[in-house]
C-alpha cells in the first residue's frame, strides 16, 4: 500500500497544519504493514519569517518518505503566499509524475492544497480524502470586500466544487463547516474530526499557577487579520490595571500594524514565535490565555485549533469570539470567559468573571486527546482502500468472467 500525502506545513513548521498532519502521519505509519509507504510532500519550514528551523529536504523515517519543496523567501502577503504555493505545486508534480498511490489524502484551509490533491488524485485514478480546515471562499470574501481579489471569487468558487466533488470522503475540522460543504455537495460523505490535544499541550497542565511582579494575559499564536489583535490589544492595553501586563508570542501579516499601534504602551509585551517546548512555559506563568478572533461571519464557524490548546492547560480562557467557538467554549471547557469580538468593554465584563486559577478539565482533555482522533481518523482513511480495493477486484473478476452475479 502507499499512501500520498499533502501538507502545505509539516514539522518542524509551528502552525496547526504542521501539528495537525505530523500527527496523521505518524498514526499512520503505525497502522501499516512493513512493506507499506506514507509519502509527505509538503514545504521547507516557512510559516514565520521570524522563525527559521532547518529541515532535509528528503528524509526516510521507517516506512514514512517526507519530501520538504524549498520556497523562495516570502511573508505573509498575498501575492508571496502565490509564488509560494506555485513552488509547492510545480515540486508536488515533479516527485508524484510516474509514481502509484493506492489513496491521495491533502489537508488544506487555504483550498489550493485541496485542489492540488484533486489534480493527483484524478490523475492517478485513486480515492481523495480531504481534510478542510477553513472556508476559504467565505474567508476571501468577508476579509477582502474592496480588494481587487475579490474579483477572482468566482473562480475560487468553481475550484472549491472541483475539490470537494473529486474526492470520495471529506473531513471537516469543525461542525461548523457542514452546512456550507452540503451546497456545494449534498450527496458527500462527510466527516467531523476536530483538532485536539497533544501530548505536550497536556503536560502544561501541572497544577499549579506561576506568580510574578504582574498578572500576565497571555496570547500565543498567528497575528493576522484573522485575529484581529490590531482591532482590540491597543484599547484593552490602554485601559488595563496596572497590576497586568499582555504578552503576544507569534508572527504574522498583521504584526507590524499591532507593533504601531502598541508603539507607545509599556503594558504590551510582543515576542517572535518559539519552539512548543519554551511555550509550555509561558502557559505555566501566564495568569489568562486570551483568543481572539476578527469580526467577520466567515470566523463564526471556525473551531480554532488553540482552543484546544488552551483548554488543556487548566488557565482561565479568555475569548472574544461568535458562533461555533463560542458554543463549543460554554458547553466544553470551565472557567472560560466570552465577549464579543473587538469589544474592549465586553473584554473587562468577561475578565472580572474569570476565577484566576488553574481548572482541571481532565474529562475534556480525554475527550480530545489527538491520538484518539487521529486513529479514528486514519481507521477512516484506510477503509477506504480497502473498500476501493474491493472494488477493483470486483471489477476485475466480472471482466475476467470469474466474479459474482
């Protein structure tokens, strides 16, 4: 059997796609046979340009080939983001030319990896299990309503129904996605499999809270218009006690804004991304964990894959967030505070509700372990070969005169 397998990110990457499709893979490299191939094609490390981390670009790991295309120098504009993607296309094209799959799997939230593996999948004549992490038509139309790229919506959209109508089975990371997938696609076989908790999330939970000189909200993670940290952090920073102070680790097409507007604000902390390991740490001192998303109907139906993140911890959760995370926060994880997005009288409303120490939220850290998922996941994947197997068997015995009637 030899799978392929497509990720824009993959470690030593620090995003969610990384963490989410190293996972998937090494779940399933557990589940095959010796003799049996995973093959990764994703990029050089290039999701910050503020955190560089080195990588072979073809490295063999039991029966797991990982092939790294190396991408010319860019940040997070969109015109970088499309030389960049072309890169990845051209190096996908050239490595799967001449080669045989038994299953194509591509994982994408910006839509384009959803169609390259469209393209292999047809043109290997093999099932395609796709992994939809963002709606990107939803997500180009709310956070570019006067941009001339707007005008490609169009065709966006016609590639979108070409991706989900190539594939056989269609995971999406949250429930909030089925409705939009259904129109494209009603007959579908959808899936829910969400992000979830890493080994290492979980260990940041220790029982204990950390105190320094001032009490620390805390956010780690991307700085784009996604979040909106531009929109909120100089209002709140600006108003706060003097008794706290705000830490951002990350990196992102946003952050030179965010830097401008806090330029004068000794209570806001920024720092370039860091390895997961030094992050555990910062969860340990922080007083709250704050997640934030922009104002804009495409986010009400995301399930970020910090939430999970968060929770795990056991610190107070502070969000300004709509829709699905809001609703999956109430329902799922304790002592978690809510307001609306870009709200800064809402943001101290929800911080004075917050009770400042750790929550054991052990059954939902059960719940959401990534390996649970990921084997759930993968057992998916994988009965689909096999019944594709079947199939051609079957195909081939009718042919042969030799099948059932």
């Amino acid at each position: 059997m030899r799978i392929l397998v497509l990720s824009f990110y993959f470690e030593p990457d620090l995003c969610a796609g990384s963490f989410r499709n190293t996972a998937l893979v090494r779940a399933l490299t557990g589940k095959l046979a010796d003799d049996d191939v995973v093959e990764v094609i994703t990029t050089a490390p290039n999701r910050y340009h503020s955190f560089s981390a080195s990588a072979p670009h073809n490295e063999s790991t039991g029966n797991t080939r990982v092939h790294r295309i190396p991408l010319p120098t860019h940040k997070s504009g969109i015109a970088d983001q499309a030389r960049a993607f072309m890169s990845y296309t051209r190096g996908v094209l050239r490595v799967t030319k001449n080669q045989s799959y038994d299953l194509v799997y591509a994982s994408s939230s910006r839509l384009m990896t959803a169609t390259l593996g469209a393209i292999v999948a047809r043109r290997q004549r093999v099932p395609l299990y796709l992994d939809i992490r963002d709606i990107f038509t939803e997500t180009i139309s709310d956070l570019f309503p006067l941009s001339p790229v707007r005008l490609l919506l169009p065709l966006f959209k016609y590639v979108e129904r070409f991706s989900i109508r190539s594939a056989v089975r269609v995971n999406l990371v949250s429930p909030g996605f089925i409705e939009h997938f259904r129109k494209i696609d009603s007959t579908k076989s959808y899936r829910v499999f969400t992000n979830g908790i890493d080994q290492l999330d979980d260990e940041c939970s220790d029982g204990q809270l950390y105190h320094s000189e001032y009490k620390e909200i805390l956010y780690a993670g991307n700085i784009g218009e996604g979040q909106g940290l531009h929109r909120i952090i100089p209002d709140i920073a600006s108003r706060l006690d003097p008794s706290w102070r705000i830490r951002i680790i990350g990196d992102g097409g946003r952050r030179s804004v965010l830097e401008e507007a806090v330029s004068g604000l000794d209570n806001v902390i920024l720092e370039a991304p860091v390895p997961r390991c030094q992050l555990v740490e910062h969860y340990q001192m922080a007083t709250v964990l704050f997640l934030h998303l922009n104002d804009y109907p495409a986010f009400q139906k995301v399930l970020p894959s910090k939430l999970f993140e968060y929770a795990a911890s056991g610190k107070p959760v502070l969000a300004g967030v709509r829709g699905q995370a809001a609703t999956f926060l109430r329902d799922n994880v304790e002592n978690t505070a809510i307001f609306p997005p870009c709200d800064a009288d809402g943001f101290f409303e929800a911080l004075d509700t917050l009770r400042l120490e750790n929550t054991p939220r052990g059954d939902f850290c059960d719940c959401y372990q990534r390996t649970r998922i990921t084997d759930e996941m993968v057992a998916d994947m994988l009965s689909l070969v096999e019944s594709n197997h079947r199939d051609l068997e079957l195909t081939v015995g009718k042919e042969s005169g030799t099948g059932s009637v």
